[in-house]
C-alpha cells in the first residue's frame, strides 16, 4: 500500500518518521480515519473540520488546505486501487513537527461478514475504565494516546466494543464506537458534554432519524438505561450501525428483523450515499 | 548524538520508526526520564520498576530486563560523552511493537542558570485544564499523550511551569513537576490518588524530609492552599527542588535565604548521591 | 398514644415542641428509629451508639445514658402495651434545645401483609435525584431534612422504595431502606463511603451472610449492576428483608421460594432473635 | 416578641406546634428570612416567590396567598411595634401539615456595630464541609436541615461566616451570606449552578452594579480566586454588603475607604429603597 508521508508516497516499509521529533509531541498527534464509498472518501469536508477543531486546541493549522487533502486523497485511492481492495480505510494524521506535516495511510477497508453482524447483532459489554466528561476535557478533541481507550481495547475479549462511562456514571461511547438506544420507540444517544465525540457517522444517524420523523433524546443516559432500553445499536465509520444482541450477558433481542434499528439500518446507506453534504468538494 | 533505536546504535537523523508501527498504539507508548549524575544514571532502578508498571496495566513487558537496560546506559553514556556534554537527560521508551522494542534517546541535559532559579525562585501559575484524579485514572500510569499536559504546555508563557487542579479542584502536579507546599514548619503534597505521578525526585525529597524529621503531609491539597503557603517549590528530575517566588501574581517569597526550602535544597544533592536505593544496579 | 416529650410523658395531641426553639437548629435533629420484637427493643444498644456519633458531628452528646433511654423505652412499651398494639415502632429524637432534650414518639409497627411481600417481592424504581458520596458528606449522619429524602418521596408511585444513585452515578440507598445484590452466589451491598447509612438491619444480614460463609462485596456498585443481578433484595428495620420482584419495568425474578435471598430471609428473624449483640443491655 | 402560628398570633412561649407533625416532614419546612426598613418588609415578593418556588418542588403551595402574607406581616410589625424593635427579621415559615400552615416569627433585627463592620471589615474562613453543586441538588431549594450548614455553624469561631466549596472545589456560599468578588475592576460572584442560593441581596448588589457599568462575571469560582482577589464582600439580607477584611490569616485589605466594594456600600441603601421591584406590593 502506498501512503502519503512526510510529503512523499512511500510504500509501507518506507513509511518512516523520526522518533526525536515525534516522541515528545505525541500527545497533540491529531487525526481521522475516513472511509471510502465506490472509491469516493466519505464526508471528507467534516472530517476535515473536525481535525481542523481539534487542532486549534494546540494552536496549530492542517498542513494541507481542504483542496489539497482531497486532491491527495483521490491521487492515493488511484494509486492503491490497481493491485489493492476496492475500498479504503484511510488515516489522515496530523503531526505537529513540520517535516512530519499531514500524513494519510492507507489500509483496505476490513468489512467483518455483514450478514451476521446485521442480522444478528454483537456482544458489548462495560468497560471498568472511566472517560472523563466534558467537565474535564473537551470532548471533541480526537487525539491519541488516551489511556482509557488504551487500557480498555485490551479487554475486549469476545466483545465487538467496550463502552466506557464517565466519572459521573453516565454512559460515553465505545473505543471506536458511539452508542445509541431504543426507548418506546425513541432514539436516545448521549449528548457531546457527557463526553462524546462528535462522530460524523453519529451526526448522519441522527440526521436520518430527524428526516423519518424518530424522535430524538441527546442527552446524559445513566449506565442503566442500556439494560432496560428496548433495542441499541452501535455505529462507526467503517460499518455505519451495527446492532447489539447482548450486553454484558443479557440478551436484548433475539432478532433484528423488525424495530427502529431495522429501519434505520436499511435505510442507511441510501441516505448517506445521496446526502449532499456528505460529498461536500468531492466530485 | 546516538540513540539505541530498533535495537542499533544511531545518530539522531538515522533515528526513525515505521508509522504504521507506531501509530496505533500510541495510546501505550510508556517512557521514563532519566538523569545522570557524573555519567551515571540516577535513580534507574527505581525508573525500571516504575516502567515496568505501567506496561502492567498494558500486559505488557519491559523489552530489556534491569541489567541489560544499565548496560545499554551505560554504553550510550560512554559512546556519548566524548563530543558531548557530561551529563545527559536520558528517554527511556518503551513501544508496544517488537520491531521498536525499547528506545534510548539521549539529550545533553539541560541546566537553567542555578543561581537565579535557586535564589530568586520561579513563577508558577495554574492551568486552565484539569487533570483526572485517581478516582478516574491510574494515577501512576506514564504514558505520552495526555491531552491536558499537551494543552497546558500551549499557555506557559513566562511560567516555570503551571499546575493542574483536578476535577474536585484539588491540586495534582505541573507538566513536568511535582509541587510541595511549607506551612507551619511542615511539607505538604498532593498524595498519589489526587492524581499524581510518584515521582523519583519526590520521592527523595519526602525521604530527605522524613530523614530531617520535617512532619509531612501527604494528602488532598485545596487550591487555595497553593495562596497561604509560607513557601512553595516545586522538584524534578533534571534540577531537583526548584523554590517558587510567585503564584499568579502573589509574590509568595522576596528571597530564599532561610526557610525549610532552602535547608532542603542545600541537603538535597549530597543526600541523593549518597543514599544507596538511588544507585542500586549501577557500579 | 403515650409518647416522652420535653422530659414527661404525653398524648399524642400534647406532645408539642416550642417553634422559636427548633426551628434554628433544625438541621441537627438526630434520631433513630428502633422495632419492638415481642415488646422488647432490638438492636437498641446500636442504635444508640449510631445516635452518639451523629451527635458527635454537632458537638453534642444525648441528653439520656444508654440506661436511662433503656428504662424509659420500657416504661413506654408497657405504658402503652394495654390498648395499642404489641409491637412498636419507636422513634428517638434529640434536639439540640435542653428543654426538648429527648423524645420518644410510640408508634403501632405498622406490618404490610407479609405473605404477598415475602412472597412475591416488591417493585423498586430509580430516583432522579441524587444522594452525595461520602466524598461530600459524612455517610453516617443521621438527620431529618436531607432534601434528597424528601424530594425523592414524592416520587414513590406504586414502588415500595426507590433507590438514590450518588454523585459518581454508584448505587446508595432506598429512602428508608438499604438494598442488596445477589449475583454469581455472592452477597453485594454498596459500601458505606458510597453514601450509605450504616444500617442496623444491614449489619445484621452481613452477619447472617458470613455466619452461612456466603462470600459478600462491600464496594462501589454501578447503576447498572442492579439490572444484571440474579436476585434483589432490601432490609429496613420494621420488616427486615424484602425481596424486590421488578426494578423499573424489568421483571426480575418470578418467585421467591430459593436462591440466596429466601434462605437469608427464612433464616433472618431466628439469627436477630438470638443473637447477644441485638439484645446487650435489655433483659 | 408576637408570632403567627397554627393560624393565630400567640406570645413566644405559646408558639408550639405538635411535635409528630412536624418531625416527620422535616426535610420539607420551607422558609424564608424577611427584615424591614422603616418598618416596611423588605422584597417581601421576591421572598414569596421563591418560597413558592421551593414549595413547588413538594407539590405544595403556599398556604397563604401574596396579598394575605403582606397583611398579616404588616399586622405583626404594628402588634410588635410598641414594646419592641422599630425594624424586626420576619422567618416566614411553610410546615406541610394543615394545621401549621404558614408561621411568621418575628425576631428584633440585631444589628451588629455598623462602624467596625463596614470601615474595619470582617474575617472569613473557608468551611471544611462541600455544599453539593447544582449537579447534584437544585440549588434554589430553601429548607432547613441542610447537614453542612449546620457542620459548618460549628466551627465559627472568630469568623463572621465560613464560605463552603462545592465537590469540585468551587466556592458557593456562606452558611447565611453570599460572597462576591473585585478582582480587575470586576465583580465576580458564583453562578446559581454553583450551588447558590438565588439571594436577594446578592441580587439587588448585581442590579446595583449593572446600573453603576461595572462589569460582572457569574461564574464558577476557583477557590483559589478568593486569595488572588482585590477585594471581597459579603452580602446577606440584615446587614446588605459587609467587606471583608482577612480570609483565612492571609489580610487582603488594610481598610475600606475606597475601592468598588466602598463605592456599592455608599450606594447600596439608596438604591433598594428606591427601587420598585423590592416594594412591589407594599404600599
């Protein structure tokens, strides 16, 4: 796989920065991860603004303007097509150091066997580790090196995801996850201030629940309310939403074939593939 | 300078790390900081033990047991010193792929004009940003990429250093150092669970201090404590006890002739050199 | 209804307090409510000392000895014994005024039916308020007017309690009960620090629980654990334990005839009945 | 001194109330704190309201209406009038049992030297008990029974009050005052989220300053900004502004002849007894 590297496309092993100048910055390493859609990067534009967001926190500016990611962008999915998937799972990184600049590395885009997932739905369960709330940090800063995603990925066990609360016992999200429940037929989600990122797949799930008339709750959700919610789901870049079967080792549902998450889950792909501003400067 | 990177002595431009390596992990990239004294690693038992502590919490193993880790030391030391300073501020880093191991990356250390900071004293101001308690996080855990460190470190302006409060408003530690408060003939600092690294060099200072028959206090430090002290100082590794002159902007102390900070200070090099845990495993 | 009021013993419709003496000290009304087993107090001794130390908290000490609280909650329970009920609840009440000093307000024990409760177990919801951690507040102090109580009990609807998280989103306590968690054989119970009052009744199911080398958990307890458990219960002094049916809508459980919390409470009132430490100072 | 109570004006030993009323609702006896100017009552309306706010969270309502508590005030300051105190402080108190109702005890306004007070300042100290946040409890809820209010009266000493930090280390209020802040030529004051009651006072204090352009800051306050501050005040219904002279021993200010705390205490007077708001309904 080629990737975009300290200003160069470089092949995976060649794909090298130096430790001196990362190491001691490594904790204002902002990024994104964006899939592609028939080879279309998807949602760029607010990826894009989300990094430029994170980066203002450590006064600093994208290395690239908009134009020239997607420029960058489209010239690395052309090059990897040929031999490589279809589809990509791209990581557009942000480091601090100049030589470094933005860096996109490329990877196929993982698709776990959809009709199991979609039809019968994952594991999740609780991690013991705490995410702070927006009472501590700001929640919209997407950066590496958190140590509660770090501590929590290595119990993952059999678990599709972990989700995370925060000091206050109100539920997050997922490592790379955000979650959402079912309550006599509304869609309720924790709001950003729990400590949430404002995840692009999240934001077209609640834009698609708003068109279909869904009524919404963004708001602190109690860890408890995700064992008494009628249906949850999870959703995340590379799989949209992904139902949940059983948390911890309650079974919620036996099946996905009807309910909300049914409905959203086939309508999905439709709606994002035709939402303008999910294609925003992409031709 | 030479660095011990990917298992091979190189210079600081040959210093490099697979991206692809390294990113994803860069939750769980642990380091220590050490400092020689004369050419010889201070306090590197202790650092090894700390190191290998936070792996723990990653299940994962320093890459190096105890006595090649010296030997390594003690090799870049003596590789070193020749064109270099004599003294060195060493990063010890751990990265969770084989094909990195553990790094040594060696720096000439350092050192501000003593005389002004040891006689006139630094200025310390608190951060805006909170860092998580003990409640929240392990307290102990060493690892790059905490987000409140990295914003903190945009706003130093003329600060030595700046202090974070955690989420109960009590006082943790700076970017880089730990504090200590004097008040009424006694050493105050924010023990471990309100969120403190436990610093090699804090450690020393409380055994100097127990040594002394200073009482000590180790526990929940208010804020506000910080502005009725009769003196503060902060301490770490490269410079040991530095006396703070000004909080904000409240002159705390117009000169540290006398007082308990500078009976610290003064005892404080030739206790460490000669205590014997400081320089267990080295020759 | 004869009740010991301002140091004499009164109707029910003369035992009145002066306003302009109670009503600035309000907040350090302690009292404790003590049941009669067959007209003899229980547990009397400990509530007693529960009483002492809420006291301490206000600088003050009960204006009774233990043997005289003792001879007077005789003289009531025979005094009243003739047209009232055999068993009593007794509430014991010391205001800070000397000429208030100690009250003890005679009560029929008012016994819901128990074969439906013990039977078939009791519905218990959430409250939306929150009771603060032994963080904020010390847990053991027993007043009237803790505004969490209050609001929290125009809420009851058709639950027999409802169950205060604190402010870390951990499980407490009912507004006169505490609650318990069977799960994977062993006995979980929030610990005190959690914001827990130290019940009399509590203590004794521990006691019961060690005695039958059930292993038990004193520690934080998660919202959610209440939802995963494989059997609830609650205690309370007039009714000892009452096995919970439904938390919210969930139903729990379908009947109560095994598991741990028949055997505790088939077991219960044989322990509390024999066992010294219930009985120290009554003959 | 006359009271009104259980629906009749009695002297201060007949005030009674019936003790097995009373204590069980003790969490809900509402109540406000009135003094007069001139013999008039002092934003008699404002203290309704807020009573009927307090109240509406018991689903209760005030068993007087605005109009019959403004009569029956008014008697009570003629019927006291004669051998009493020319300006009287009105508790008006709301019991949830029927046959106590709405009680009014009246007090002679004590009135400390206004001398010393207002030229020499007071000293404050912090209190070691947290009053919950506005996370917590709602914080406009005025009862009686607040266990850190009552914790904290005992520590008093030498001090004219102690100001209580909330969980997260912010200040909120005194245990009968607010506290307010000069720091740059602005007032600072603790937002109501704070965990502040909405006082009057504070109230008129922040009309005064807006109506004088100076710039006001309601916010969290870090307890620390007590120590960094230029001036601080205290304000509370008997006695309006009182500066403060010393926080814990650290002295802030040598005298009060001028700055903006002098400037609001000239003008404080003269601005609410002009000012329609506080008089609505008086006539």
């Amino acid at each position: 796989m080629l990737n975009y590297v300290a200003n160069q496309w470089k092949s995976d092993e060649e794909s090298i920065i130096n430790i001196k100048d990362v190491v001691p910055a490594m904790g204002q390493v902002a990024y994104e991860v964006v899939r592609t859609y028939n080879r279309l990067p998807f949602a760029l534009k607010k990826h894009y603004t989300r990094l430029k967001n994170t980066l203002t926190f450590f006064s600093m500016v994208p290395s690239m303007d908009f134009e020239e990611l997607a420029q960058f962008i489209s010239e690395g999915i052309e090059k990897n097509s040929e031999k490589n998937a279809d589809d990509f799972r791209i990581r557009i990184i942000q480091f601090p150091s100049e030589s470094e600049g933005m860096c996109l590395l490329f990877e196929k885009l993982e698709m776990r066997t959809l009709k199991d997932i979609y039809e019968l739905g994952v594991r999740v369960s609780l991690s013991p580790y705490l995410k702070p709330s927006g009472d501590i940090m700001p929640p919209s800063l997407k950066v590496y090196g958190s140590s509660w995603i770090t501590l929590t990925k290595k119990l993952m066990a059999d678990n599709y995801d972990l989700i995370l609360l925060n000091e206050k016992g109100n539920v997050t999200e997922g490592t790379f996850t955000n979650i959402f429940i079912i309550k006599n037929e509304k869609l309720i989600t924790p709001d950003i201030e729990s400590g949430v990122l404002p995840g692009v797949t999240r934001e077209n799930i609640l834009c698609l629940a708003r068109a279909m008339d869904i009524p919404i709750e963004e708001r602190n959700v109690k860890s408890w309310e995700l064992f008494t919610a009628d249906e949850l789901f999870l959703s995340h870049t590379s799989m949209g939403l992904v139902p949940i079967r059983k948390i911890e080792d309650k079974v919620l549902i036996e099946d996905f074939t009807d309910g909300l998450t049914r409905i959203l889950l086939d309508n999905f792909e439709g709606f994002v593939m035709t939402r303008d501003e999910n294609w925003e400067g992409i031709q």
